[in-house]
C-alpha cells in the first residue's frame, strides 16, 4: 500500500514548489544529485500544496522522466497538486496525454508562450490573436480532467477573454512587479496587479501567480492582490534552500502567506 502522508496545513494561498532548479544542477555532472524526487518529497512533508515543472524541450533541467517519476510520486500526496507549465504548441500536450494514459496525477497545466531557445519566461498570451489556436488545446486538456491556468501579463481587459477560450485560471507574470520591488515605481506596478485580480475575481476567473516571487516581496504581493490561489515559486526558493534547506525554506515561504493573511489579506 502507498504511504499515507498527513494533509498539508490550510494556508491562504497555495505554494507550489517549481523544481527546475534542482534538475538544472543535477544535470552538470552525470551522478543523479541533487536528486529532484528526494527535494520534492521534503517540500511536501513540509507543507508545500503542490509541485511544479516546467520541462522544456531541450531537457536543460526537468527531463521527460523526471515528469513521470514525480507524477508517481505525487500518487502518494493526494492532497496535493501537480503542475506542469509549458508551450502546449511544444511539447506540454505530449505530457498531458501521456500522463492520463498512465493513470498518474496531473492537475493543472500551465500554458506559457515561450520559444524553445527562450532563457526563461518573459511574457504572456496575447488576445485576439493567441485565442483560436489554444482553444482546442484548452478543450483537450479539461476532456482530460485537468485544469488550465494561462500565463498572462497583468492586463485588466484581458481576463475576460481568457476566460472565453477556456481557461480555469491564470497566471499573472509577476517579474515587472520583482523588477519594481524598492524601487519608486512599486506602487504603480502593483496597481496594475490588483486591477488585473479584481478584473478576475468579477468574472470568477481563477488568479494564480509567479515569476521572481521571493520572500520579500511576497507577502505586500499577496496583502495587495486579493484573492490569488496559488504561487509557483522555484527559483528564489530554491536559492534560499541552498542556504537554509529544503525544509526550513517552504516554512518560511508559507510564513510569508501567513503574514499577508495576518495583515488583512482574504482569499477569494
């Protein structure tokens, strides 16, 4: 029988751990470490709501097995969710559909309009224009029981056309906000995140977010946009794991959603 884990405490909002970064050092020397199964699990048992990849197609961090062997193991969390981000004109369908052909957990998929040579993600869909060719996709993946999430820039009048082609959710890109982080532009940034949430929340459109999310800038994030399920973070709480362990890093992460709720933050 599969091990029976305990249920993740309740937070306001979900973090979702993005494991790339594990897989991207595991991948200079050819001796499996760090091992990206074993830094999921200790997310997990320390009260992370989910995990998320984002395997491109060159491999250069999560591989296509990496995928499957933490879809086995998210199995053994039922409460928890898996995510997988990518270019569903790409490779992100081929997971979608092998995963569901196995059986193994697949959650949520993340649609995100990178390149294949694109160094990380740096923008969202566009409407009209990105519309007629996703709405099938979005269609295949809901046959499939899974939940889609749209990476979008923080655009107020481009919720309800997210909405139109399907999606469950989406998630606002959240690096104009670290970029403006202590900066005198902060405040008009993240005005532009909150009119994006509220333009969600009026048509019970999903709000997810990330991108360069960090311990600093998390909790005013949360406090100031109402209303968002889910942060993927990977690549700051990774860097802070180098320091301070897996363990420790994902109570802290959740410390800092527990601070924007003690500030006066409501999830929607």
């Amino acid at each position: 029988m599969p091990p029976v884990h305990a249920p993740a405490p309740r937070h306001p909002t979900a973090l979702s751990v993005n494991v790339n970064k594990v897989a991207l050092l595991r991948n200079t020397r050819h001796l499996g470490i760090p091992d990206v199964l074993r830094a999921a699990q200790l997310c997990l048992e320390a009260g992370a709501q989910g995990i998320t990849v984002h395997p491109r197609p060159d491999e250069r961090h999560i591989r296509s097995d990496d995928v499957y062997e933490l879809a086995a193991l998210m199995k053994d969390w039922p409460d928890r969710e898996f995510n997988i981000e990518g270019n569903p004109f790409q490779n992100l369908m081929e997971f979608v559909r092998n995963l569901s052909a196995r059986g193994l957990p697949l959650h949520q998929c993340t649609f995100v309009p990178d390149s294949e040579a694109q160094f990380t993600s740096d923008h969202g869909w566009t409407f009209p224009d990105d519309a007629e060719r996703l709405a099938p996709l979005i269609e295949e993946a809901h046959d499939r029981g899974v939940r889609v999430s749209l990476f979008m820039d923080p655009v107020p009048e481009a919720m309800a056309a997210a909405q139109a082609v399907g999606a469950d959710r989406v998630e606002l890109y959240t690096e104009t906000y670290a970029r403006a982080w202590g900066t005198p532009d902060k405040d008009k940034v993240l005005k532009q995140f909150v009119q994006t949430g509220r333009a969600a929340a009026a048509i019970k459109l999903g709000v997810n977010a990330g991108h360069d999310l960090n311990r600093d800038n998390l909790p005013e994030f949360l406090y100031a946009v109402h209303g968002v399920l889910e942060v993927s973070i990977g690549h700051a709480l990774i860097a802070d794991a180098l320091e301070m362990g897996y363990s420790a890093t994902v109570r802290e992460y959740l410390r800092c959603i527990d601070q924007a709720f003690a500030l006066g933050y409501q999830p929607g």
